[in-house]
C-alpha cells in the first residue's frame, strides 16, 4: 500500500495578489500529480489558508480535486468504514483522507468547515471532526490490501485544551489489531509557551508513526522505536528565516517493512534571506544582487528579467537607520523580486542584556492572547466571563468569524431566567456548597473526620466545630485560616467550574458581623444548619447577584402600570 501525505496546503494564501495569487494551487497540484501511482493520499489539515475560503479558492480547489481525484483506476483498498470511492455515483481514482487544522476548523452556524462542503461533494474524506470536547474518543479507520493499517485521525484541538485532556486521560484511543498503527494530528510539537503543545510522552506506544501538520518546517525522525513525520507546509506563507528551507511532500510504502520517501516541491519559490548592518544605498543594491545571482532561472527567461513563475521572494534585514529612500529602491527591483513591496524589513540592533545580581530577569509575552488575558485579570469585565471572552476573541482573530461576539451575548440573554450568578440552575446546590467551604475556611472550621466515612467529602461531617479559643477580639473573625482549605483547584477552561471558582474567591465575609454567631464560644453546628444557610441573602448582601427570585410575575406600581420585566444582571465577580 502507498500512501502519499502532505500537509498545510494554505490554499487561497495571497490570492488577491495578482503574482503570489497560485502559488498555494501550483505547489498542492504537484503533490496531487504525484499521487498517480499511490493508493491514498492524507491531508493532515490546514488545506486552506482562511477558515471562510473564497469563491475562487473553492472554485480552484474543486477544479484540481476533480482533475486528479476523479477517474476510472481501480481501488484495491478496503476500509472498516464506507469511503467516497464506495459510492456508486462517483469514480474515484484517488481517495483524499484529510482532517481539518486550525485554519479550517468548524465555526459559525451549525459548526461546519470548508472541508464538510468539500465532503458533501464526495471528493474529499473529512474524519476526524471533533463534537465532544469534554471527552474524546478516536475509532481507527482501518485499511486493508497486503497488510492492515489502522488510521487515528484527530483534527485540530487548542493546544493548552488538548494537553489538559491528555493529562487528565481524558483522550482515549480505540486499539486494532492492524499491522501498522498511524497517528495523524494537527498540533504543535515543539513547546513554546506553557502546556501548548503535544508532548511525545503522551502519545501511546503502540503507534508506528505519527504524521503532524501545523509546524511548517519539515521533519523527519525516530525516538524510541516511532518514526516521526511532521510533514511541513508546500507554500511559504511567511518572509521569516526558518521559512528559507525547501518544501517536500512524502510517500508511505507500507510492505514488509515501512518506508517513508522525501520527495522535493519543484514549483515552490525559492526564498531568499539575509541580514546586513544598514548603509548606503549603493551598499544595500550590491547586496540583493548577490543575493539575486544565486538564484538559478527558468529556461522562459528572458536574459535580463525574471520571469513571473520563477521570481524569488526575497527578505533583507537591515539594522539601524538608513539614509535613502526604501519605495524608490524597492521599486527598482520589481522586475526581479516577487515580493517587491516588503524586502526589507528595519530592525534596530539589540542591546545586551544587563543581568543585575540578585533581581530577576522578566520576560514580557509577546503573545496577544496572553498580553489581553493578563489584562483582564486585573480588571473588570462586568457581565462577560474574562475566559469566555479570551475564547471568542480568538475565533474571531484565527476563525474570522464576525458574529462571534453578537452570537455570545445573545446566548447570554437567551439564558437569563435560567441562571445564578453564571451559574445553571440545576448547579445552585454547588453554589451552596462553595458558599459553605468558604465559611469553613475564613472561619478556621476544625472538622471532625473520624465521622465522616467520605473523607474527600468535608461537608459529610455532622460535626463541625468552630475553634475559636485565640480570638482575644470580639466580633471578629476567627483568626488563623486553615491552610488546607485555603484554596481550591479549578478547570478553568470549564466556564462552570470558573463561576464556581469566582464565588470561592469573592470579597470579605463578615458572617460573625452578622451577629448569627459569637466569637467566644465553641460550636457544634449540624448538617443541616450547614446547608441551611442563606445563600440568596448572602449574595444580595454583597452585591453578587441582584434579582428577586421569589417574583414570578410582574408587579404593579401604585400608579397601576406594569413594571417591565425585572432584567437579571449579573454581578462584579461572574
């Protein structure tokens, strides 16, 4: 069985400029026409370059699809699942497994991608989609000619959501019996910040070979008996240095033993870079010339222009100030550079960094994501949940999803009647039981376990007894706080479990202020008392939540006309 696999195919990058406009479509039919001689061909995701592809990526895609996926060469695969190949309407000649990446993944209205149009036309496989992020299970897709390969297709997952289910096991893989055993993913693989990325560690020893996408530098490698393929992107969607190196895509021959062969993307741009301290003009002209003559040209050149299809993208970094005119030197060589109007690229020198004794070194995040959440923390966002909002300003940054916000906040008005402080209405009880532990804790509550046959359930206890015997100052609360009470650990990403957390954590609690208890006494408070207290007064009382529950139906004023119905709002702390 042969089976030829690429990745990040960035269909539709720069399609409105009028020289990069095919560059995506050359480089992905070069890999399509060299899949003539293979069984099957995988796309481990991001086969366009903007989740909402144009009419003229759609169109061009469906074009190269149809051109080389379609005709009358014999399948020998057999599959556990039914394939586009199966149906009787359409002939396949070449049967396109893909998974979506992040820049094609589902969002919107009925949480559809590209790739589901791309199914529905039967040109393409679409597996791997994700509906349950809570819990994920990956069924194998098994291919059977002279040996049995098992497919595990997960599509994109955000990085930091993805290694907390691995951590928590929460990721589980069906096993086969298959001969070969290949995991395809689209995720990071090296870590750059925090728990975003898919460590090695995670991933289970019985796979044979595991194929990434997303990380457009090419790779291939072992570690510990696995062969690692992260495939690379076939377009260079970004003038960087690591972007310099060549583009290949690779074919799988799974026979007696398995083979993997590089093979090289001729019709991918050649891609030049470097770096020089700025100067003169002259200085800076005999540069990119001798950056230009090591590009070798195509035999429809012309002796002194370059010409469309083999133009060189080209990146110069310049540090410090220059003393002439960019535009005009740019535009000098717009007959030779494809990318005339970004070549250069200013830079100021960096200084060294001076390393003080004893005082730390910060590193400031360059991330947007991080740099807002950051923000955020200490501010206030009123009725919107600070990680709810991080979520949806990233689908519609990556997504460009422009209803994202219009559909959140509707969601929330949809939910008004339904909800506490955030909360479902069918959760109050934890609400109740959150108020409880933090009455416990800021009052140093002493339990009692040798009652309790649940030890991980603290509020089984029938006894609680209140030590106050070293408070010297009445009316005041109790004063040691109980280390192992003092907090609590919360999935964040859960908006639940984040409500559930604000309310651990929410302003000062004065419960002896209250005048229910007295500080010079010892007392032994039941379970009952316990899960008797006041939750809705509380959180009236400061400020968590302002809405009458007990008013089922408008009231009138004394002049006789109907209030309009009592709006629910939410409080400082969600």
């Amino acid at each position: 069985m042969k089976i030829l696999i690429t990745s990040d195919s960035h269909l539709g990058y720069r399609e409105t400029d009028p020289l990069l406009s095919l560059d995506s479509f050359n480089a992905f039919e070069e890999a399509l026409r060299g899949g003539e001689d293979c069984d099957l061909m995988i796309i481990a995701g991001d086969l366009f370059h903007n989740n909402r592809p144009s009419r003229f990526t759609m169109y061009k895609t469906i074009q190269l699809l149809k051109k080389h996926v379609l005709g009358d060469k014999e399948i020998k695969v057999l599959s556990n699942k039914q394939l586009n190949y199966g149906k009787p309407n359409i002939n396949i000649s070449l049967p396109v497994i893909v998974i979506n990446g992040n820049h094609d993944d589902p969002c919107g209205f009925g949480s559809l991608s590209a790739l589901d149009v791309l199914h529905q036309t039967g040109l393409v496989n679409y597996v791997g989609k994700i509906n349950n992020y809570e819990r994920i299970v990956v069924e194998p897709l098994i291919l059977k000619m002279e040996r049995t390969v098992a497919l595990y297709c997960l599509s994109h997952v955000r990085d930091s959501r993805l290694y907390k289910l691995f951590s928590q096991n929460k990721i589980e893989f069906l096993k086969s019996d298959a001969d070969v055993n290949i995991l395809i993913v689209h995720q990071n693989r090296v870590e750059r910040n925090r728990n975003d990325y898919l460590p090695a560690d995670f991933i289970p020893d019985f796979f044979n070979l595991i194929v990434f996408g997303h990380e457009h530098d090419p790779l291939l490698f072992e570690r510990n008996e696995q062969t690692y393929l992260q495939c690379g992107s076939t377009v260079r969607t970004s003038l960087c240095e690591a972007e310099t190196g060549k583009k290949y895509f690779y074919k799988l021959d799974v026979g007696e033993s398995i083979k993997i062969e590089k093979i090289e993307l001729k019709s991918v741009r050649t891609f030049l870079f470097d770096t020089i301290s700025a100067g003169t003009k002259e200085a800076v002209e005999l540069k990119l010339d001798e950056m230009l003559d090591t590009v070798n040209r195509c035999e429809k050149c012309e002796k002194v222009a370059f010409c469309a299809a083999c133009r060189p993208l080209v990146r110069l970094r310049l540090e410090g100030d220059i003393s002439f005119n960019k535009f005009h030197l740019q535009n000098s060589y717009a007959d030779r550079v494809a990318n005339p109007s970004d070549i250069f690229l200013f830079v100021k020198k960096k200084r060294p960094a001076v390393i003080r004794e004893n005082k730390p070194v910060h590193i400031r995040s360059t991330n947007i994501y991080e740099i807002i959440h950051t923000h955020l923390l200490s501010s206030n966002l009123g009725i919107v949940p600070e990680l709810m909002f991080i979520d949806k300003f990233r689908e519609y940054v990556e997504k460009e999803n422009k209803n994202v916000f219009q559909d959140f906040v509707d969601g929330l008005e949809a939910h008004k009647n339904n909800t506490i402080v955030g909360c479902e209405t069918e959760h109050f009880k934890n609400l109740k039981d959150a108020m409880n532990r933090k009455f416990i804790r800021e009052n140093n509550v002493v339990i009692n376990d040798d009652e309790c046959d649940v030890p991980d359930q603290k509020m089984a206890s029938t006894n609680v007894v209140i030590n106050d015997d070293e408070c010297d100052v009445p009316d005041q609360k109790m004063a040691s706080i109980n280390e192992n009470n003092s907090s609590l650990i919360y999935d964040m990403d859960d908006p639940r479990a984040r409500h559930q957390a604000n309310l651990d954590f929410i302003g000062e609690e004065d419960i002896v202020k209250r005048g229910r208890f007295q500080s010079s006494k010892r007392y032994s408070l039941s379970e009952e008392e316990i899960n008797n207290f006041d939750v809705i007064n509380y959180a009236k009382d400061h400020n968590l939540i302002r809405h009458d529950f007990s008013k089922k139906a408008p009231t009138k004023n004394e002049e006789g006309e109907k209030n309009s119905e009592e709006k629910f709002t939410f409080s400082n702390f969600l």
